[in-house]
C-alpha cells in the first residue's frame, strides 16, 4: 500500500534551486566529530549521565584522601561496625573501612568492567563487519571459529585461567575478553551482512575505496547504535560476571576488592549489617545509570534520522 | 459528460478531510476532496507523493489507521461509509467496493493457492458451495487473461509474475461484482509491456461488471489512456477537475500546466528542455494561509496568498473546475499570451560539433558475457545449470555522447552495469574503458587511477547516500578515494559541486535526512562528478522521484554533460526519459542487445519486433494521440534465462513468428540472429527477416 502517512520530514528547504550567483561556505564547516558531539551535549540525560560517571570516575581516583585508612588496613577494634565518625561508612566483619574498600572496589570495577567491555566491542563490531564485508572463505572461517567458541565452555575455562593467575585483575580483563566477544560478532556480522548489500557501500567500492576503509567509515558506524548498546550493556554484564566469579572463588581474590566481591560479602548481611551491602550495590547502581543514560545519548547523536538529535 | 446527467453517481465524496497526529504537528493529509463518480466510469487521480491522492482512496475503502481523523462524507449509492465500524465496512468492502493495490505480491498471502483466494473473496460474500465457488474462480481468472485457468488456479502466487499477479489480484477486487473498483497505483511496479496489458484487463473487468473505477497514478501517460475524468491533486487538495481531453488540450491551473510541461514525449523527437518546477510539495502541518502552490508557482500575485482558492467552475458547462485565481487569464498553458513556465536555456554540447567517428571512445564493450551459477542441494552444493544474465553484449559510447540502455526488468540491464564498473575482466570478451582494456589492469594503483573515470549514480537516492556521513564527507569520499588528502583542496572542490548541482555549500554540514528526494540525487550526481569522470553510470537516476523534481534532474544532467563534455550509459525503464535525454540506445531482450542505433532511429523507426513493441506500450501524455494509436500488446512474460539452446530468444512472445512461414518459423528457432543492419547503417537489429 502507499498511503502516505506522515514520516521524517525534510528540513532543508532550497526554494530557489540553481543559483548563478557565486557562492562558498562562508563560515567554518563543522566536521562530524563537532556535530556528534553537539548532538550528544544538547541531551540533558547523556549530560546528567557523564557528570555522574565523572564523579564516580573522581571518587575512585581522589577518595583514598578523605580516609586515613587504605582497603587493607584492619581495624580489630572495630568489627561489623556501624558508620561513625571514625570510619564513615562502617567496617565488615574482618574489620576492613568500609569507605575504603569502596573506593577500591570501585576503582577496581571500572577498570576491569569498562575496559573488557570496550575491547569486546571493539572485537567483536571489527571480526562480525570484516567477515560480513569479505565474504566468501573469510566469512566461512570467522563464523566456524566464533560458533566453536560460543560451544566451548568458556565460563569453565576462564575460572581455570584465572585461578591459575592467583586473581590477577589484569588477567582478568585478558580473559573476560577472549570469551566474551563471540557472540555480539555474530550480531554484528548477522546486521553487517544487509548492510554490505547497501548501495552506498557500493558506490563506495566503485570509487575505489580500500575495503578496511569501507567497513571502518560505511559498516561500523551504521551499526553504531547496536555498538552503544552492546557496549553499555556489557560494562553492567561484566560487573556481574566478575561478581559471579569471585562469588565461586575465582576472579578478584583477597585481600584485593572489587564492587563485586563487596557485594556478595554484604549480601550475607544485609539485615544485620545493611551499610555493607547498599554502599556497593549504590556504586554499581549509580554506574549502571549513567553508562544506559551515555549510551542513549550517544545512540541519538550518532543516528542522524533520531528527532531528540534536533536539527543539527 | 452526457451520463452525469442520466444516472444517479454510485459514489460521491464531499468535503472529506484526514488527518494523522505526527510529532511536528496535526498533518492535514486531505483537506476538502470532493467528486462524483458515475457508473461505468473511469475517475483518474492525478497527484505526486504526498498529495493526499493513496489517502483519500484508503479513506473511501475504510482502510485508514484508528489515528486517523477523517470528516466528510463519502456516499456509495445512499449510504454513508464515513463512521460505520470495521464489521460494517467488511461487508461493504469486496461486495461493493473492489480494491487492486500497488504491489501484488504483498496483497497475496503467498501460502496459499491463487485459486483458493479467489474462492475465499467469493464465499465471504456469496452463499456458494465449494465446487460453484471453485467454477466461478477458474471463470475469473480465465477472464482477467491468466492461461490455462483451470490448472494455474492451482499454482501458488510466488509461481505467477509480477502481472499475472496483478491479473489475480484483480479477478478477486471484481469476484462478487463490485460497484466501484479502486485502482492504487495498479501498474506502477510492473513493466512498460506488462502495465499494457493490465491497463486492458483493468477496462474489460470494468467493462465486465459495469462498475465504476477510481484510477489513482503519478503516470499522466496511463490517466490520459484510461481516464474519463482526471483529478488533480496537489498539497491534499483537488486543485483542478475536468474531462480527460479538456484537461490535456487546455490545462487552467498552473501545477497542471507544470505537470504536463515536466513530463518528457516518448513520441517526439524534439529535444527542448522539460519545465521543472522550482521547489518542493509544501508540508501539510500548519500549512499558512493562501494557495499551496503560491511559493511554486511562477504567476503568483499578491492576492494568492492571502486566501486558498476553491475549485471553481471555468468551462461554461461546469465540467471543467480549477483552484485558481488567475484560471480565468489562463489559456494555452500561457497567462495573459505570456508563457507560465519559462523554457530553459537548452545545453549545446561542444562534442556534438565534431562527427561521431572522430570522437575518442570512451566505453567499448565486445561480446561480453556473465552467467550465473544455479545451485542446488543444502550442504554440498552442486552446479545444476547456468543462468545466462547477458550474452554477447557490444557496443561504444563516444566522447560526449549518452547511450540509452533499455529494456524490461531481468533482461541484463543492470548485470551490464555492474561488470562496466566490477573493472574485472569478464567471462567472455573484453571491456575498454577511455581506451584501457581492464583485464590489462595489473594493480589496485592503476585500477583506482581507471575509477576516476568511470563514476556511478545510483537509483534510490535514499540508499546512495551513507545516512551517517555529512554532505562533505559523503563528496569528498571519491577524492579521497583517489588519493587527495589536502583538505584545502578537497573543501574547495565541495563548493564547487555544490554549487554546480545547484546546491547550497552552506548546507553541506548537513546529514542526508535533511534533504529531500530530489536534493538527495543532485548530492549523489555532485559525487559521481567529483573526480572529473569521462563516463558516468546513471542507473535508473530519475525513476524513484516525482515527474516535477525528475525534469529539474534531467535538465541538470544534460546541462552538465554540454558543460563538462560527459558521456553517459544511461540505463532506465522510462522510455520516455531515455529518448529525452539519449544520443543512441540500445534495446535488451533477455540478456541480448536486440537493437541499437541513434535514439531518432530506434524510436521512430523500430526494426526488431520485441522494440516495437515495448515502444507502442509506452502510454502517451495525450489522449488524442494515445486512444487512436495502434498498439502491439505482447502475450506473455520474459521466457527463464536458463535456457542456452540457439535461436531467437523472443520467438515465444514474438508477434510477428506467427506470419511467417514455416521455413522461416525454423530458422527463428534455430538460428541465433545476429545484430546487422541495412548497409554502412549503424541502426542494428537482431531479427532474420527484418
């Protein structure tokens, strides 16, 4: 049927078309970069969003100074204490501060959780667009390998390699990678596949433009608001399954902290001794917030057809 | 229009408004449409996207969304449709009124036999048994000219082409005698040769049952075939009614006018610019007071914009009614004796000085071939055949010259295209482009240095265009592509096309969403012209915008090819456009060039039987011209392109085979014609006995 119901509608408006006389862009044309960034600042949420990572980001970073104890440092005099002036947020049943150990934690957390995430993301949108893109045997091989490693047991494997570590988080963020980027790249590769099909992909091919190039400036950028998703989504799965391993014994070990294992200690607790539960579970809830809030306004400002972008 | 004043109209629309809730606002997508229809007649509705022409239709048929607010009356007989619920409507829908749609592929459900769904249109509303039902469905569909009925009822849709689909869809909008037939856009998805024969089934199912029809189109050719009354409508309005004939002889509103000056003749050889009309349709949200063409229209006075004109009778007998003010100072398509739309400057090519065989060529193809594995089994695939996309395919293309490829759909068109720009050397034969024969091409760096030549527009601007890539970087991708990196210069170089499409450059910090159709093929004509190419490839440029933005493209293009001394292989299914805009063509018929020679040549003078008829098929904006006209209707649809054995691939659907001679009847079958022509003559044509 082609009833025209109302759609997007154009905004540009060259009532005069042909023009004779002699014109150039008078002022500075603004590059994309600009453009994406001005759409993303004109969300009030994304910005809302940024400030709360900022100051997370902060109290990870500068938050040691207000406490005179490190993560480590046990206070037998206080244990299970309650928050005091002494220790402001309280100390768990070894006698660790409580505030302390959050800061930690946090630190932790993020660094482990944004960088796995970001580098899955990376993997997997670059694998799933490159096999989309070439096609043929390359596409063959990369399917096979990425089905084989959706089948193996990764969870298995990586309690295993990271045992074998002692806990280290840097292994950690290695491990998490390698098995976690599989299954977005089938994604990816499942969207890039209609996407090669795309006639701007084929008047890019036809002008000559290398085939790195087309998948980094054609492919990826237009699944870019799967990739902002998959990317917010992974850094609250990561957190999780850090959590998940360190709960079976695995993953962070003590006496190093994460918001995770801070969780599943408090856990334990929550009635008798709540300040050691809701102090991370607010952390990782604060976290999560602004990565969906980022990830919104980052969806919006990079597709140029959403409205809450504006006219820009 | 002597019934009007005998019978009672079988359906009569007064005063219907629509609207839909959008996030800019209320759309007022109809605003006040208003006629009569008369049985046994056909109502033509003329209009361009977004002029309200589908909703009004959808409106009548009681097909619109829940959000939609309709007012108005619409009238079938003496009862009103406008407010009865969707119980009531499906009772009236099918018995009473017909619907064919645009697309018969999507109004068939593809799971079940065509001859099960004309049997379930029949049974819904008639009180029959199956084997009756059945009967009467075969009888239907041996009506609308599907061959042997009685077992292609049996056939599933997807097993139909895409006019034999159409010939269904039909036979189920006439199954219970219907008193109206609405026609959507009946043959706008289908090919030249084909909307012939379903415009003639369309006039005997409407013969058939005496209903009356309601043609809705964007094609003036079809509406000038087909029509009775023609309605034109711009902006969710009639802006002018009148009888088919008066409305083409003496047009009184300006858009009509403009209408019909922005629509390339298939029939005439001269080659004046088209009249485009500036601007674009204007938003139907909070539209301002005055005419809606007042921004458009090259007469407009001051009083235009002060109140919206009404449909007012100008002929003396009432039939022929225009919105407009100045309709009264209107005669001959002139205000007043002055000329509405002014006639463009027409391009002088400094090429077409110097004779075509002293011209430089710049595209040569020779025999070039490409076959198409057909596969099959599940894990192991094995080859079972080939699929012959093109065979044999020469020709060459001068210095500043167009060649017009032609053809229906599946007849290699396209293939021939991609193996010009794939720069790879075909299966068979050879492709020399600006002199260099691709399979001689040794690395990426020469290739690339080819590419800047030989540059693309595609079809669909809206799929041309990265969405994610500003104007700038959409045309600055070419220069980069061939290895400009100074950004000084590539800026400078945006202006410039920019400008030279007849664009603003202030807007080339802007996403393609922000520009219209129209806009968005002058970008992607503006790119393929970045480099300095001397072959553009334009693949259907013009076919997915309206008439009015297509004759500013086609004006632009010839401009641009006078100015910069371009060639062109132009490939279209608008005849019409291809003989405007060609220097030569080239006709296809399953993957095989049947013809070739100037476009004056080919077009008035067609040799080989399958172009003269695909020429005949083409409707004509004239109805004088187009009702007396004798036209070759093909039988049949394109035979598969799997079949290898020799002779003349036309030879099923030729109308000529039949009046030959049974010697000659053999030859067809088994000698493959080649492309020869009368003497020294470059007019080639691939038929034995013409």
């Amino acid at each position: 049927m082609t009833a025209n119901f109302p759609g997007p509608v154009p905004t540009v408006d060259l009532g005069a078309e042909p023009s004779t006389a002699e014109k150039r862009m008078t002022r500075a044309r603004l590059s994309r970069r600009r453009l994406y960034l001005r759409r993303f600042l004109r969300s009030k949420g994304a910005v809302a969003g940024l400030v709360i990572l900022g100051l997370l980001v902060l109290f990870a970073l500068l938050g040691g100074e207000f406490t005179p104890y490190s993560y480590s440092d046990v206070d037998f005099a206080g244990l299970t204490a309650p928050p005091s002036p002494d220790h402001i947020l309280g100390t768990d049943s070894a006698g660790n501060d409580t505030f302390a150990q959050a800061v930690h934690g946090l630190q932790r957390s993020l660094v482990i959780a944004v960088s796995v995430s970001a580098l899955t993301t990376v993997i997997s949108a670059f694998v799933g667009a490159v096999a989309a893109y070439l096609g043929g045997t390359t596409e063959k091989v990369v399917l096979g390998i990425v089905h084989f490693l959706l089948v193996v047991p990764s969870f298995l494997i990586l309690a295993l390699v990271s045992q074998k570590a002692g806990g280290d988080w840097r292994v950690l963020i290695v491990v998490l990678t390698v098995f976690g980027w599989m299954y977005n790249a089938r994604v990816v590769w499942a969207l890039a596949t209609s996407l090669r099909e795309r006639e701007y992909v084929l008047a890019a091919r036809f002008m000559g433009v290398g085939r790195v190039r087309i998948v980094l400036r054609h492919l990826i950028p237009n699944i870019g608001s799967l990739l902002v998703v998959t990317f917010t989504i992974g850094v609250v799965a990561t957190v999780q399954g850090e959590t998940a391993l360190s709960f079976i014994g695995f993953g962070v070990q003590p006496p190093d902290v994460s918001l995770g294992t801070m969780l599943n200690d408090g856990a334990d607790t929550v009635s008798s001794a709540p300040w050691l539960f809701y102090v991370p579970a607010v952390l990782v809830t604060l976290l999560t917030v602004s990565m969906a809030l980022i990830g919104d306004g980052l969806r919006d400002a990079l597709d140029p057809t959403s409205r809450s972008g504006g006219g820009a | 229009m002597t019934p009007a004043a005998e019978a009672d109209p079988v359906l009569s629309v007064r005063d219907l408004e629509v609207s839909f809730p959008s996030e800019a606002g209320r759309v007022h997508a109809v605003r006040g449409v208003g006629f009569d229809l008369y049985p046994g007649r056909t109502l033509g509705i003329v209009g361009e996207s977004g002029s309200g022409k589908s909703v009004t239709s959808m409106a009548v048929m009681g097909l619109l969304p829940d959000y939609a607010a309709v007012r108005g009356s619409v009238t079938l007989g003496t009862r009103e449709l406008l407010g009865l619920d969707d119980r009531q409507m499906s009772e009236i829908r099918g018995r009473e009124l017909g619907m064919v749609f645009q697309d018969p592929l999507a109004a068939l459900t593809p799971i079940f036999t065509v001859g099960r769904q004309v049997v379930e249109a029949l049974q819904i509303h008639q009180d029959l048994d199956r084997n009756a039902a059945w009967k009467r469905a075969v009888e239907l569909l041996d009506l609308v000219g599907i061959p042997n009925a009685a077992a292609r009822a049996r056939s599933f849709p997807h097993e139909f082409s895409g006019g034999m689909r159409q010939r269904v869809v039909i036979a189920m909008a006439i199954a219970n005698g219907p008193r109206v037939l609405v026609a959507d856009e009946p043959t706008t998805a289908l090919d030249v040769t084909v909307q012939a024969q379903i415009l003639d089934v369309l006039q005997l199912a409407r013969a058939e049952t005496g209903a009356a029809l309601i043609l809705i189109t964007h094609d003036l050719g079809v509406v000038a075939g087909t029509a009775d009354d023609v309605l034109v409508m711009y902006a969710g309005r009639p802006v002018e009614r009148a009888p088919v004939g008066e409305l083409f002889a003496r047009p009184r509103m300006p858009y009509t006018i403009g209408l019909l000056g922005a629509v390339p003749r298939v029939d005439s050889a001269e080659r004046r610019p088209l009249l485009p009309i500036t601007g674009n349709p204007p938003l139907l949200v909070d539209l301002p007071a005055g005419c809606p063409f007042e921004p458009r229209c090259p007469i407009s006075v001051a009083e235009c914009a002060v109140e919206e004109p009404v449909l007012t009778p100008v002929s003396p007998d009432g039939e022929h009614a225009a919105a407009c003010i100045r309709a009264g100072h209107i005669a001959d398509g002139r205000v007043d004796g002055a000329a509405i739309y002014p006639v463009p400057r027409a391009p002088v090519a400094p090429a077409a000085a110097i004779p075509r065989e002293r011209r430089p060529a710049v595209l040569e193809l020779d025999g070039v071939s490409k076959t198409f594995p057909l596969l099959k089994g599940t894990l192991l695939k094995r080859r079972v055949g080939s699929v012959y996309a093109i065979s044999g395919v020469g020709f060459d293309i001068r210095e500043g010259e167009t060649l017009g490829l032609v053809g229906e759909s599946g007849c290699g068109k396209t293939t021939t295209l991609l193996e010009v720009m794939n720069l790879r050397a075909p299966e068979q034969g050879s492709i020399r482009v600006t002199g260099v024969d691709v399979s001689d091409l040794a690395d990426r760096r020469q290739e690339r240095a080819l590419r800047r030549k030989l540059q693309m527009v595609f079809q669909d601007p809206m799929g041309a265009l990265d969405p994610r890539l500003t104007i700038f970087d959409i045309l600055a991708e070419p220069l980069r592509a061939v290895g400009e990196a100074n950004r000084e210069t590539i800026g400078r170089r945006v202006d410039e096309l920019m400008e030279l499409v007849g664009l603003d450059p202030e807007h080339s910090d802007r996403f393609p969403t922000a520009f219209s159709g129209g806009q968005r093929q002058r970008i992607g004509i503006a790119r393929a012209l970045a480099t300095n190419p001397s072959l553009v490839v334009l693949d259907e440029p013009v076919s997915a915008l309206d008439v009015s933005i297509q004759a500013g493209i086609i004006n632009l293009l010839n401009d641009l090819k006078a100015e910069l001394g371009l060639s062109y292989l132009f490939v279209a299914h608008d005849l019409a456009v291809v003989r405007h805009i060609s220097d030569r063509v080239a006709v296809m018929y399953l993957g095989r060039i049947v013809e070739i020679g100037t476009v004056d040549e080919v077009f008035d003078d067609p040799r080989h039987p399958y172009s003269h008829a695909l020429l005949s098929a083409i409707p004509v904006t004239d109805p004088q011209v187009e009702r007396t006209r004798e036209r070759v209707v093909l039988r049949g649809d394109l035979p598969s392109p799997t079949d290898s054995s020799p002779g003349c691939r036309f030879v099923s659907r030729c109308p000529l085979h039949p009046a030959l001679d049974a010697t000659q009847r053999a030859r067809c079958v088994a000698e493959t014609p080649e492309l020869t022509g009368a003497g020294g003559s470059d007019h080639l044509n691939a038929c034995h006995f013409r």
